[in-house]
C-alpha cells in the first residue's frame, strides 16, 4: 500500500506549478474618516440647535481646518503646473487650453446667470418683506473694499517678489509664477529635468501632508456646522425658505441638467457618475461650505481620471476664480430678491446691465473672503446703490446658501476640467471609463498614482544620482 509520503509527493506531481499569491492590497481606511465627518456634520447640526450660544464659539475648530488646507494650495498649484508645462514640448499646446478654458468660461457663467434670471423672476420670493433700520446698516457693512476695479485686478495678479506668490495665498499669482517656471524648464530641454524630478518629489511631499492633514475634516466639519446654524438658528431658514429652495433648486437643476447634458454630449460622460467619484470632495464642501478645501483633492482625482497635467493644471486653477456658476446664479437670484423686497422690482431692461456688470465685479473679487455676498455689495452699490439696503435681508442665511454656491462651483470646475480635455485631445477616454467604473481606484494616501512618474521621465540610476548630487 501507498505510504502518505507517497501520496503527497503524487498529489504534488500531478498538480500544477502556480503563481505565488499576489501580496494583500493595503486596506483603504480612509472610508472611516468621511463616515466620522457625517457623523460630525449630525452633531454639529444637534449643538447649533440645542446650544446655539456655545455653539458660535465653535468657529475657530472649521476656520482653522479649511486654513490649514489653504495653506496646501499654492505649493500644489506650483507643481502641478510645473511638471505639466515643463514635460510638454510645444508651447502651443498650453496657450490652447488656457484660451479654451477661458472661452469656456464665460459662456458657462453667461449661461448661469440667463438661468438665475428666468427663475428669480419666476418665483418672485421677495414680495411682502419689511426692511428695518437695522438690517440698512447690515446691508452697507457687508460693501467689500477688497473687491478691485479691473485694472488694478490684473495689476494685483503680478507678486511682489517671486516667494510672496506662496506666502501670500493669492492663486492667481501662483498660476503665473507656475507658468513662467514652467515653460522656463521647457525651453531648457534636458538640462531641465533634475529640477522638474524636484519638483515632482515636492509634490509627492505635499500630498502626503495634505493626506496627513485631512484626517483632522470631522473636527472641521463639526466646528463650522455648529457655528452656522447656531448664528443662524430656525428663524432665518423659516423666513427665507422660499429663496434659499428656489436656489438650491436652481443649482441643481443647472449641475445635473445643463452640465450633465454637456458633459453627455462633448466627452460621453455620465454627470451621476463623475459625482459619484468626487462624493467625498463634495462633502468636504459640504461640512466646511469652502470649495477651496476640496480643490487640491480636485486637481489629483481629475489627473488620476485621465486628464492631462497641464489641461488640469491650468483649468482648475483658474477655474476657481473665473467659472464661478453657482456664484453667478447666488448673485442673479439675490439681486432680484432684494428689488423685489425693497418695492421697487426691475424690469428685464433694467435687470441684464446689472448682472453683466456683477458678473465683471466676480472676477474683481476673486480670492476675497465671502466673495459671494462681498461682491453682490460692492457691486449693488457700484451699479445700483439703492439696493445695497436690502443686502441685510439675506446676510442670515448667505452661509447656507454658500454651500449651494461651493458645490456648484467645484461641480463646474469638475465638468470643465473632463470637457477641455476632450476639446484639446489631452484625455485618456480608456481610463475616464475604467476609473468611473471604479477598476483604477484612487489612492486616498499618496493622492497620486505611485507607479508611474509624474514627469513620465525615466528615474535616474544610481550612478546619475551621484552625479546630480555633486552638481
């Protein structure tokens, strides 16, 4: 009879060689921290309510968490574009996209406006409301003097040294010192590329901190929740439900309707679906009511989704302070609101010179704190100053309806970003599908694909690495 040896050892024989067992992906736990920031968001709400006072002085905990992602941003922005611009050998190429995107823009932001006016005058949710003395002088001291005419606005984009661009958080002059630093390495061909494999480990180092930094969102979501409705309590909501649904209504009829027929037709994209890849970004929005806090995570997502670095590189940026839709919605609504409270309502002929000349005072504007109702001040009283009273009557609620105008703007930066890319060819159609599908997931550690190099230059031997480090 066969022994057991023996028969192992036939067993054995007759079974085929396999491969190794691939080694166990890391478990993604970062699905921990977005359930611990609904769960902030809830208790958040609770301590407004039933605490409304202590609730207030929670307001530090959420400015000093969208202070601590602001502080990310500029670095960010800088090596994006950098690697982007510097890897790409026609110049052409960027000067295409930013003319495409700016083009873009302001046909969107037109189109926005066109559907806050059909709707505020649709609804008409001003009518029968009484303005005291008090809520004058509200009104006049929410008038921005940060707002800037359009001149000095170019002016300001220029820093004053090469570093203040990063100290002083202004995107627009980061973009610019990124661009010139960027088509600079490209002029320098090879000898560039030490600086741009530099610049893409700084880059690896700053999504790693903005990773590290994100775990602290549920005690930022909480502190900010609870200040907003605490300040702002049920009354507010009750007395300005109509405009506050009517807006909220409207953005997102205008994100899943007019962006999602768009994005549909240009790229053969489903809007459900890229707002289900960006669900965690729209609530980091969502709890801190700042779309800034969501843009360095906008900038890696749109990358890993297949869109090219200097097409994201150059969108989103300036995105953010040119293709404000749920701005220009907020402004077109607020405005009519407002006639319509005082008594004296404009007519069409009356109503389009205001917001084209709101929509210029936006660009002005951008980069301001509360940009939304600043410039909705500042313009009103620019253009039209007996309307500048009736800013009071929604100071209440302008924090709830900033979240509307925070996700409809990274909504439309998102949609943008997909559709310049299809425009100028600079989009990987294959991955777009794999990573919606959910087949490529997104690394919520590093923020960045690890595997590849982000320059898509070769890595250095070891033998180049002694050189580099004697030059």
């Amino acid at each position: 009879m066969p022994t057991k040896t023996s028969r192992r050892a036939a067993v054995a024989a007759s079974t085929p060689d396999t491969a190794p067992a691939a080694p166990r992906a890391k478990r993604d736990r970062t699905h921990y921290l977005y359930i611990a920031v609904i769960v902030a968001v809830a208790l958040g709400i609770a301590v407004g309510l039933i605490w409304p006072d202590a609730a207030v002085e929670l307001k530090p905990l959420g400015t000093g968490f969208v202070n601590l992602i602001k502080m990310m941003i500029s670095p960010i922005i800088f090596c994006t574009i950098v690697l982007g611009i510097g890897s790409v050998r026609k110049a052409a190429k960027v000067g295409a996209v930013g003319g495409i995107a700016l083009g873009y823009f302001l046909v969107m932001s037109l189109v926005a406006l066109a559907i806050g006016l059909v709707v505020g005058n649709v609804l008409h949710p001003g009518d029968g409301l009484h303005l005291t003395d008090a809520l004058k002088q509200t009104g006049h001291a929410q008038v921005s003097s940060d707002a800037l005419p359009p001149v000095d606005f170019v002016l300001s984009i220029i820093p004053v040294t090469f570093v203040s661009a990063f100290t002083e958080g202004q995107v627009l002059q980061t973009l610019l010192i990124a661009l010139l630093a960027g088509f600079a390495l490209q002029a320098m061909g090879s000898a560039g590329q030490p600086v741009l494999r530099g610049v893409e480990h700084i880059q690896r180092l700053v999504f790693r901190i903005l990773s590290m930094v994100m775990w602290a969102a549920p005690i930022g979501a909480f502190g900010a929740i609870a200040a907003v409705v605490g300040s702002a309590g049920l009354d507010a909501l009750k007395s300005l439900a109509v405009l506050m649904l009517g807006f909220y209504v409207t953005c997102f009829l205008f994100v899943f309707v007019v962006l999602g027929a768009v994005l549909r037709i240009v790229a053969g994209v489903n809007i459900l679906s890229l707002c289900k890849y960006l669900a965690r970004e729209f609530l980091l929005i969502l709890s801190t009511s700042s779309s800034e806090s969501a843009l360095p995570r906008l900038i890696a997502k749109m990358e890993h989704l297949g869109v090219s670095k200097p097409v994201v590189g150059i969108t989103v940026p300036t995105g953010y302070s040119f293709n404000l839709d749920g701005t220009m919605i907020y402004m077109t609504m607020a405005s009519l609101y407002i006639a319509d409270a005082l008594g004296t309502p404009m007519s069409v002929g009356e109503q389009i010179p205001l917001l084209l000349f709101l929509l210029l005072a936006s660009k002005g504007a951008a980069g301001v704190s509360g940009a939304g109702l600043a410039t909705l001040a500042g313009g009103l009283q620019s253009h039209k100053p007996a309307l500048v009273d009736g800013v009071g009557l929604i100071v209440g609620i302008d924090r709830f309806m900033s979240e509307a105008r925070a996700l409809t703007n990274f909504a439309g930066n998102a949609v943008a970003t997909v559709l310049i890319g299809t425009w100028t060819k600079e989009i990987d159609n294959g991955r777009v599908r794999q990573v919606l599908a959910g087949e490529i997931p997104f690394d919520e550690t590093t923020l960045l694909d690890e595997k590849q190099s982000v320059t898509g230059l070769p890595e250095p031997r070891e033998g180049e690495e002694k050189e580099l480090a004697r030059a």
